[in-house]
C-alpha cells in the first residue's frame, strides 16, 4: 500500500436520520455506496436477541424490522449523545429505551449512546474500504452548530470506538457551505443555512471572512422535522379510512407511517400517489389518493414553525450588528419539498438556494474538508495571473518588459542596467504596464530616480527588481550595485486590478500596431547602434588617426557619412535594413582602428 493510499482523510455526516460518508476523488467531492449501491445509511442499530451471538444490524434491514423488534432498535441516537441524564426533559425520559446508570450516564436499549453510534460508524468504516478498495481510518466528522463541547467529545469516542481517527470535528452548516463553494467566494457575507432533516430542523448564521466561516446564530428545534409530515401524512390516511389510532396494532401504525414518508417523498416530484392497503385490517382493503396540493396543506402548519425559529436567528444575528443575510442555503432531505422553497421566498424575500441533493450537502462539505486536510484538494487561493506585462523604459523610449503578460502572481523579476553617458549623476525608471513595443505607448504606473556615482559610460550598475505578491502589490526595488543602496517604489494593486475592458484594449492596439511597434523597436536599436558607433569613431579618429592608411580613413569616413545621412533621413523614408548594414559597414571598416586603440591603450598601461 502506497503513502498516498494510507494518507485518505474522508468525511462523514453521522446524521439523527441518515448517514453518509464521501471522498474527494479525482478532483470531486462523492458520496460512496456500499455494496447494495446505497449511499445513504439510515441510523438505525439493531442489537441482537441477548446472548443469541447474531450481528449487529445497521441501517436499511434495523430501519425496516423496527417494529418488530422495537426494544432492541434504535433510531434517531443523535438525540441523546453527549448527554447526561441530568439533562434529559422527564418527557423524553418516557421513552421506553431509555435508563440512566448510576453516575447520570444515560443508556439506549442498555446500550451507551457512544456504542450505538459506534455500530453506525463502524458501518460507514467498512463502506468506506469497500467503495475505496483500501483500509481508511482517518475522518473529518460532522455535528449541529450548537452541540457543546461535551457532545462533541462523545462524537469523537464514538468514532474511536469504531476504529476511527478523527482529524476534526466541523460545523454541519459550515460543511454546507463548503459544498456549495461558499468559501471561496471573496467577499465577506453572511449565510444562513436552514437545515431540515428527518427529526430536527436547525438554523445557523455564519459569517464568511476569508475563507473562514464563524457560527453567528444558532436556532432550532431537535423535535421538528420530515417525521411530523410523515406523521401528519398518516393520520390524514387514518381519516380517509375512517380509523383511530387506537384501532391500529403498532405495526399497523408503523406501516402508515412508512407508506406516509413514501408518498411525501414521492410528492416532491409528482402530483399523486396512490394508496393501496390490500386487507391491511380485519380483512379490509383500501384504496385512495394523496395529491401534492393536499400534502402541502398537511406540511405547512409544520413548516410554519420553523419561521418564527428562523426569525429568532436572524434577531440574534441582527443584535450582533450583521443584520443583512447575503445567501440562504438549503440543506437535508426535507427541503426536497418544493414547498419550502416557496415559503422561504414569501417570508423573508430571498431566493434560497439548494443543489440538486440537500441530503448528501453536510457529508459533500466533510469531503472536501477531509481533501483539503489530506491534500486532495490544494490549497491554493485561485490562480491570478498579471492582466498586462510589466516593465520599465530603457535607452531609445523603448519598453523593457521584466514581469510578462499573464504571469502568476506571486512573481519575482529583475535586470541589471548600466548609464548610457558618461558622468549620469542618476538614471530615472519609469515603471511601466502594457503590451506596446514603445514606452510611451504604454501606461506608466511610477517612477523612481537612482542616483549614482557618476562614471564613464556603462560603469554603473543599477539591479532592478520587481516582486508582486499575493495581493497584487507591485514593489519596484532598484540598488546601486557600487553603493549598495536600495530605493524601493510600492504600487498598489494598479499592478493587478485593471479594468477587463482596458486591459482588452491595450492587447488589441498591440496586435493592431504589432507591425507598426516592432520596425518602430528594430529601428529604434539600430539608431541607437549607430548614436554609439558615430562619436566613438570621431574620438578614434582624433587620438590614432595618423596611424592608418589614407585609404582605410577615406573608408571609414564614406561609412561614417552613409550612416549619418541615413540617421538624417525624414521617417517615412527611413529604411532600418540600409542603417543596418551601414552600420555593420562602419564597424567592420573600423576593425584596424579599434585594433590600434587597443595596442595603443596597452602600451600606455605598461
Ligand atoms: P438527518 O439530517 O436528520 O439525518 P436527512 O437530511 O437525511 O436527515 O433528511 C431525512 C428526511 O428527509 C426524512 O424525513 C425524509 O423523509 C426526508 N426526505 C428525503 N427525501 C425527500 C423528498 N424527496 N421529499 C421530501 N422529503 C424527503
Ligand atoms: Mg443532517
């Protein structure tokens, strides 16, 4: 087994209904199946009969053989996680599962809570390695907003119990937000998550601050979820049948119940669904329709609740000082409903959004904290690239590009330059941004003077640096090699933060003038060539002209004058090939002269 294999981190939603665990694989978050192909667990745990010695029963086959053995199935462990029995309302104490040990320890089917959703856990373990083909300890593991610290330490003890190391523990809303992208929008926002699963609704506020998110508000109800609506769905078939619920054995109950949340489900997406109860009572059958009109009617006094609870959230979030939410995600199952979408709407006047499955949301956003964490998802601030080359002028009014066009920032550069003339107390550079061959047709951004020791031409040394950093800030760093000393020009943002338009422009004219900028450059170095060779070739001439031939002096001055007239030349007559050869002509003319210079400037040393 390779290192990368053994480094896998995935995350888990270990959800009060369902639970699910997801990778990042191939550059995607996933939810993994287990063998039946299911991708969602529910968290269900049936023990075996005492000392009978089966297996632990999870999910699915505990969910569906529940009342028949109700004693010895537990739902909806989540619930009492974490707690003591100190903490326990005596109402839900009536639940018939439930004991407490001698310390306040409470325990479900005589079962601690941290050992019921170890089996879950266990469960999502062994998934995991059969979806993954490898072993995979390691979990990111989610838990509600408000859990305190206590239950979120049974969580993590659960997940030991169950052979798993846990990297972290995060926010279910947090997680959320991951999935749907939200930490890498820019901007600070407020998000508010409404999330409405099996047996609790929750409502978290979170700020998002550099990619960081921070719980504002928390609100909720661990007593109000899609069960009510499968509750609400099956009393409303109790009626058509013209029963009471105490006409009903519980497994008869349990039945509606079931065949309830199947038409809820069925209704997200359909307009009817129809009833079929062959003999389900005394021999009686039954046969009626529940259409999506008549379910939402059921639904909304329940929905209704979780306004007011929504509204308490905000409050707080408002009396913090954040009174504006940016975004209103949508999470779990029940927000399958499209009703919710609607009422959402209505009562606070914003779109919510919801991917296209809010169940698998809380596990997609564990995954990609598991990839960040494991590296399966780099951590890199989205790639900015410089919009336009950045450089200085140098000698002729040409543009000398140090940083090209769509370089990645962060990004160094530098050159060194020298003093064209002699005794230059100070070289000016102009920093400049643009794609045009000519300074003067590019934007300058600053400018700095370096002053230097003034010397022969070509005897300074002036290194020019620039660095932008992550921010886009540009820093020009100029230093006299000879001295030593640095000048350092800042620019702020203008290096990065260019207007789209300006910047389409600015590449646009480069093409355009692409011909025109390049004879312009090519010209440009050749007059610069010949402005070095002309003087040169005077002051040789003066010092050693005595010692060459008449011939080789009528020669050098022919190509002296070729390359002055042609320097004279008005611009649309010039011609960069002639001033080109001409001088290549004066310079291989001035061989014998140079070589003399040489020799003469060697005796004088010695
Ligand atoms: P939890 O977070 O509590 O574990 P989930 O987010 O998995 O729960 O939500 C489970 C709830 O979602 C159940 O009540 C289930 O009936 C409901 N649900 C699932 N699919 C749909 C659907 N298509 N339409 C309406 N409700 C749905
Ligand atoms: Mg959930």
């Amino acid at each position: 087994m390779s290192n990368a294999e053994q480094e896998v981190i995935v995350g888990i939603d270990l959800g009060t209904t369902n639970s699910l665990v997801g990778v990042v694989d191939s550059g995607f978050p996933i939810i993994l199946a287990d063998q039946a192909g299911h991708r969602m667990l529910p968290s269900v745990v049936q023990f075996p009969a005492d000392d009978s010695g089966a297996e632990v029963i999870v999910g699915l086959a505990a969910r569906n053989s529940q009342v028949v053995h109700p004693e010895r199935t537990v739902s909806s462990i989540k619930r009492f996680i974490g707690r003591s029995a100190n903490d326990v309302s005596t109402e839900e104490m009536q639940n018939e599962q439930l004991s407490r040990t001698g310390s306040d320890g409470l325990l479900v089917a005589g079962k601690t809570p941290e050992k019921v959703s170890a089996e879950i856990l266990s469960e999502l373990k062994k998934t995991a390695e059969y979806a993954l083909e490898q072993p995979v300890s390691r979990a990111v593991i989610t838990v509600p907003a408000y859990f305190n610290n206590t239950q979120r330490e049974a969580t993590k003890k659960a997940a030991e119990l169950a052979g798993w190391k846990v990297e972290r523990i995060i926010n279910e809303p947090t997680a959320a937000a991951l999935a749907y992208g939200l930490d890498r929008e820019g901007e600070e926002q407020l998000v508010a998550v409404y999330d409405l699963g099996g047996g609790t609704f929750d409502l978290s506020i979170l700020q998002l601050k550099e990619g960081l998110f921070e719980v504002i508000a928390t609100a909720g109800d661990t007593e109000l979820g899609g069960d009510d609506i499968d509750q609400a769905v099956a009393e409303f078939f109790l009626s058509k049948m013209e029963l009471q619920k105490e006409d009903l054995e519980s497994s008869q109950w349990a039945e509606l119940l079931r065949i309830g949340r199947e038409a809820k489900e069925y209704l997200s997406e359909n307009e009817a669904y129809d009833v079929r109860l062959p003999f389900f009572r005394e021999g009686k059958s039954w046969e009626f329709s529940l259409t999506a009109e008549q379910l939402e009617l059921l639904a909304d006094p329940i929905l209704l609740r979780t306004k007011s609870i929504c509204q308490r959230a905000f409050a707080e979030a408002e009396a913090k000082g954040k009174p504006q939410i940016d975004q209103l995600l949508m999470v779990g199952g029940s927000t399958r409903m499209p009703l919710i979408a609607r009422r959402l709407k209505e009562w606070f006047g914003k779109e919510p959004q919801m991917s296209g499955n809010p169940d698998e949301a809380v596990a997609l956003g564990a995954a990609i904290q598991a990839g960040i964490l494991c590296g399966r998802v780099r951590n890199v601030v989205l790639v900015d690239v410089t919009p336009l080359s950045l450089g200085i002028e140098t000698f002729g009014g040409l543009m000398n590009v140090i940083i090209p066009r769509n370089s990645t920032i962060p990004a160094k550069a530098g050159e060194m330059f020298t003093n064209a003339v002699a005794n230059q107390e100070s070289l000016a550079i102009r920093v400049l941004q643009g794609e045009r061959e000519m300074a003067r047709d590019n934007w300058q951004l600053g400018e700095i003077e370096v002053p230097f020791t003034p010397g022969p031409k070509g005897s300074a040394r002036v290194g020019v640096q620039f660095t932008i950093d992550q921010d886009g800030i540009l820093e020009v760093l100029s230093r006299d090699t000879s001295t030593g000393e640095d000048h350092i020009l800042e620019i702020r943002n203008a290096a990065v933060d260019v207007d789209d338009e300006a910047v389409e422009k600015m590449v646009e004219e480069s093409i355009d003038f692409a011909f025109e900028d390049m004879s312009e450059r090519i010209w440009t170095e050749a007059e610069m060539k010949s402005r070095e060779l002309l003087p040169a070739v005077e002051a040789a001439l003066t010092v050693v002209g005595e010692e060459i031939t008449d011939s080789e002096k009528l020669e050098i001055e022919a190509a002296a004058s070729d390359v002055a007239s042609l320097l004279e030349l008005p611009e649309n007559r010039r011609d960069v090939n002639a001033l080109k050869a001409a001088n290549q002509k004066l310079d291989d003319a001035t061989q014998t002269l140079a070589a003399i210079l040489v020799e003469k400037a060697l005796d004088e040393a010695l």
